[in-house]
C-alpha cells in the first residue's frame, strides 16, 4: 500500500508526490525538519518539536509557510490518513524553487513536505541490549543547533560505524564529544551524576533531551551539563543517547569497550521508562 504524503497543501500518493529539480533544498540542502514520533496514533512531544521548527526557520530566514494550528492539523491528518499508530513523521520545509543562486532568492515561496514511516519504538529490541558506538571527529558545519538537512556527514559516521560492527558513532571536537550521528548524548559517573553537553551552537537542542533532562532533576539525580572525553565516556557507570526515534537508547560499549557492566543501567532503564510514562501522558 502507497503511504499518503503531503506536498505544498496537496494530499498525494507517494509515486505521485514532486518537488521541483531547482528547488533549494534540492541544491544547496537549504531546508529544515522535524521528526515527531507517533505512539498509539498520538503525537509525542509535538509543541517542543513545533517550536524548535519556528526557531530553526526563523535563523535561516526562511518564511513560515503554517501557522502553529495547521502544523497540528496536517500531522493530525498524516496520522489519519496513513493509518499510523506507531511510527515516525518527517517534515521538511526548504527555501523553495529560485533558479541557482548562491544568495538567498528574494520573497521565497517555501516547499513544505511530510511523509511517515512505520516503525516499532516502544518494543525496540536495543533498549534491552544496549547499542555500540565508535567515536569519529566531528567534522560537520557550525551551527548544529540549527536542525537543517544538511546530513551528509551524519550519514558517513552512520556508515562508518555500521562497517565497524558498531550501531552509532559519538561525534568529536576539540577533545570532547559534541553529539551522535543524530542524537544527544550522555554519561552517567560513578557517583550517579548524569552529564551531557551543555547547549550552545556545537550541538541539536534535543527536544527529549530537554524532557530527559527535566525528569532526571525532577527525579533527584544529579545533572551536570558540561562536555566530557572520550575516555571519561569510557569510564562512565552508564552511558545513553536520545532522541526522538530512540527515546532514551543505552550505550553499552563504546569503541569496542564495554561501558559500567556492559548492560544497560540503572538510572537510563529508568529515565527510558519515566520518559515513554510521562510523554504517553502529555501526547496529543
């Protein structure tokens, strides 16, 4: 069965969806997304990734073509139409068709698309196992809190790490890891501190990393928000990533070596159940 995508206010069967060949995103990934996860046909943390969208267009300059309720609207009818009860929605909003151009084309009319995909996020067969990452260095552009498609060197660290028989790699700069592939990334010390980068341009603002964060202290765990090596990751009790295709994901073995007992721990199974409790709550 063809999935329904929508394409510029148009409802259209996936063989039947286009976009045109000088549009921006197309040539200069000139564009933004979100990823908004789908549990029980319900959207999962949608005004976080709603607002981060806003901000996102707001510092590429590019014109919102949805107010915030038809944003809603159209993922509410992408959920419907596709039948979708668990799974994932992408949306993507580029510049738009210009002829090439280096500069910005004046008053853009931006291409707005959202397509799904199925997907089992809750019965995940890794947060029971854990996943392995390699470390690489982080060689992508500057403004990484900027969530745009420029994915490129995302996808050559996923590779690399697939080649490697690890499942993610851990980005790094300057001596300390920024973030995964396409996810925040976290320790947990010996002392049961919970530590992750803080924010600034080097890395996504996560959307589940501002939830996570905000149950761990709600929680009464210790949260320090300052970068970490490599070697202190090694070292870690417990390590984790997050994101809004893998909720909390355990970090069992980091460049072949295992991390605390080499199985998830204690504090990420529970902030992984805390989290999936608590965003089921506030779904819409």
């Amino acid at each position: 069965m063809q999935r329904i995508v929508y394409v510029n206010g148009e409802w259209l069967p996936e063989s039947e969806a286009k976009v045109s060949v000088f549009d921006r995103g197309f040539l200069f990934a000139d564009a933004v997304y979100e990823v908004t996860a789908v549990i029980g046909g319900k959207l999962i943390d949608f005004p976080g990734h709603a607002a981060r969208l806003k901000r996102s267009l707001g510092e590429l300059k590019i014109p919102a073509p949805l107010d915030a309720d038809s944003l809603l609207d159209i993922h509410r009818q992408i959920v419907m139409r596709n039948k979708l009860d668990e799974g994932l929605i992408y949306l993507q909003i580029s510049r738009g068709p210009a002829d090439r151009d280096f500069e910005f084309p004046k008053n853009p009319v931006p291409t707005i698309t959202l397509f799904t995909q199925a997907k089992a996020i809750l019965a995940n067969p890794k947060a029971e196992t854990g996943i392995s990452v390699i470390t690489m260095p982080d060689l992508r552009w500057d403004r990484r809190d900027i969530k745009t498609v420029q994915l490129l060197y995302p996808s050559i660290a996923k590779t690399e790490a697939t080649h490697k028989g690890a499942d993610d790699a851990w980005l790094v700069e300057d001596g300390y890891v920024t973030e995964g592939s396409s996810s925040n990334a976290y320790i947990v010390t010996n002392e049961g501190r919970l530590i992750t980068r803080s924010l600034s341009t080097a890395i996504l603002p996560g959307i589940t990393r501002a939830s996570v964060l905000d149950l761990a202290r709600g929680a009464g765990i210790p949260v320090e928000e300052r970068a970490f090596t490599p070697e202190e990751a090694r070292q870690a009790a417990e390590a984790f990533s997050t994101s809004a295709t893998g909720f909390v994901m355990p970090v069992t073995r980091i460049d072949g070596a295992p991390v605390g007992t080499g199985k998830p721990g204690a504090i990420t199974e529970r902030l992984r159940a805390a989290y999936i409790e608590d965003r089921l709550a506030n779904a819409i």
